[in-house]
C-alpha cells in the first residue's frame, strides 16, 4: 500500500468508526505517552498487532502494519515526511515489537 492509498483510506469517515469499533472489541490502550492527534494510528497498529489482520479483515504482515503505522504518523503530523515522531516510533515498534507481534 502506498502512502497516498493509506490517506485514501482515512478520507471515509466510516473507516474511522471501523477502527474505533476494533479497538474496543480487542480492548485496545493505544499508544503509550502519545498525544490524541496519534490514538487512531495506534488503535490501528494494536488491531494489526493482536489479529494478524487490518480493520477491514485482511491478513497484514508485521512489517506492513509498522508501516501503517508510520504513515498514520505522517499523515497526522505537521512535519508529513520527515516527522521525527514517526521515526522513532516506526523505529522502535520495528526493533521491539517481534514480542507484541501475535499475527
């Protein structure tokens, strides 16, 4: 998926209510010390995280929910592409969340 397909999927606000409803049926907390502007993008990754799939039921791989994840971040921030906070965040999910990964 490209970046420009993942903004496509948040122009429907119907996907937003998707990801909000999968996130209280895993019982998502979302991200650890991240402001509001990012809860979505962490609701998000959690679901990829604990079900092996997207919201929409797709199997997603872990690396491809990373990136999702990231370009949530991006999407979000004022900075788009070179959004520190995207970086490290992507960089640490990437180097210690094998342990979370259940899919």
């Amino acid at each position: 998926m490209t970046f420009e397909d993942y903004c496509a999927l948040w122009q429907d606000p119907q996907y937003e209510d998707l990801v909000r409803a999968k996130a209280v049926e895993i019982q998502s907390d979302g991200c650890s010390r991240a402001s509001e502007l990012y809860q979505l993008g962490c609701y998000e990754h959690d679901v990829a995280y604990r079900t092996g799939h997207d919201v929409n039921g797709n199997t997603i791989s872990r690396k491809e929910a990373d990136r999702r994840f990231r370009f949530f971040m991006r999407m979000r921030s004022p900075f788009k592409i070179v959004s520190p906070m995207s970086w490290w965040r992507w960089i640490a999910v990437r180097c210690f969340g094998r342990s979370s990964w259940c899919g």
